[in-house]
C-alpha cells in the first residue's frame, strides 16, 4: 500500500520533508526526503554515527547535494546516502522507499506505516525541550 506524501516541489523548495512513521514494531521512526538529481531520496532521520536527527525539525542542513550531520558534520550524499567523510565515513543511511508519480511523493516501503508529518514528538505537548530528572529547574 502506498501513502501520498507531499509534492517533489515542495522537498526542493524546502530542502528537506520530515515525516513520522512506524516501524514493524509500532514503534515512531522519523523519515527524511530529500532533493535528489532524479527526483527525491528518503532516509532514517538519524545520523549512522551516532543516532543524532539530520533535522532536528527545523528541516535537515544540506550543501552541495549533502545531508550535513548537525553535531559533527559528517555529509552524507543525499541521493545515495553514502558518507565519506568525518565520525561515519564509510557508512550509508538506512533507506525508506519512496515513488513519484506525477510530482507526488508516496511512501511505498511495506516495512513503514506513515504516521503524520513532522517529527515523532511533534505530538506531544512539551515545548520541544528534552525531558529531565534533574531536581535543579531552570
């Protein structure tokens, strides 16, 4: 079963398309679509160095056809998804298969089950800060 995403347009315009989906498990997965010389790629939002978000909600970095990691600047290759630089040189993204049909992106990889748009905790109402244990408020 496929789901209708977005348009290819909009991941060009915007630089990057975040959305939400569930894996095998049920659990949240956040997916990233990215411009592409043929169109649009999708990835795990997670860096493969250290499980770092390429975007952190705010739409990923990207340069020179480069998804940059915000904490240690690996660049990943937004078509491939291969890095050959910094922290995870000689690492590749975790795919997400996506199609385009007409301009439309859909999500076509059976093993996601789209959610919503935006990121996992963009449900929740915190304010986007991380959680904390600590007794000490700020």
């Amino acid at each position: 079963m496929t789901t209708e995403l977005t348009d290819v347009e909009t991941v060009h315009e915007e630089r990057s398309w975040l959305f939400t989906a569930r894996d095998p498990y049920g659990e949240p997965e956040e997916v990233i679509l990215v411009p592409c010389e043929e169109g649009v790629e999708a990835w795990v939002n997670r860096c493969t160095h250290e499980a770092q978000k390429l975007d952190r909600g705010m739409g990923a970095a990207m340069r020179d056809g480069q998804i940059i990691c915000p904490k240690h600047g690996s660049m990943f290759d937004s078509c491939s998804g291969y890095c050959d630089n910094g922290e995870a040189a000689e690492t590749t993204l975790v795919a997400v298969d996506v199609t385009v049909e007409d301009g439309t992106v859909y999500l076509d990889d059976s093993t996601y089950e789209f959610g919503h748009e935006g990121g996992a905790d963009d449900d929740d109402d915190d304010d986007g800060m991380p959680s904390s244990t600590s007794h000490i408020g700020l």
